[in-house]
C-alpha cells in the first residue's frame, strides 16, 4: 500500500466533498495549491504534523486521512 497515494485520495475525496477547491483549501491549511495538488497526486510525502493540520483544516479526524480506502 503506498500511504502517500491513500492520504492523497483521502484528502481529495473529503475536498471534494466539502465542496471545497484545492486553492480553497491552501487558504483554510495554509498550505500552496501546488503541495495540495501534488499531495493529491501522490507526490508528496507528508509529515504527520502535516497530516494534522490537514484534517485540522478538513474538518475531520487525522484517522479519516489514513484509513485505507476501498481501492488500496
């Protein structure tokens, strides 16, 4: 399981339906859209405190970022 993909697709999917855009996001984490974009993709890889400062952001529990999802 590539954990940066699964918190990738987990932090677009809550996002997205957060109706929430990537540059939305930037402005509520304090992250840039290109890392919110690249972690997306699976570019990235993500510290825990970066982990929680998503979820933060989110709105959700850290857990919900790593919890393995249906394709993992």
């Amino acid at each position: 399981m590539d954990m940066r993909k699964l918190i990738g697709r987990n932090v677009q999917r809550i996002r997205q339906r957060k109706r929430l855009t990537q540059e939305q996001l930037a402005d509520i984490s304090g992250f840039s859209q290109q890392y919110i974009s690249g972690l997306e993709k699976g570019r990235r890889n993500p510290t825990i405190i970066t982990i929680y400062e998503l979820a933060l952001a989110l709105g959700v529990s850290h857990m919900d970022l790593v919890r393995p999802d249906k394709q993992a």
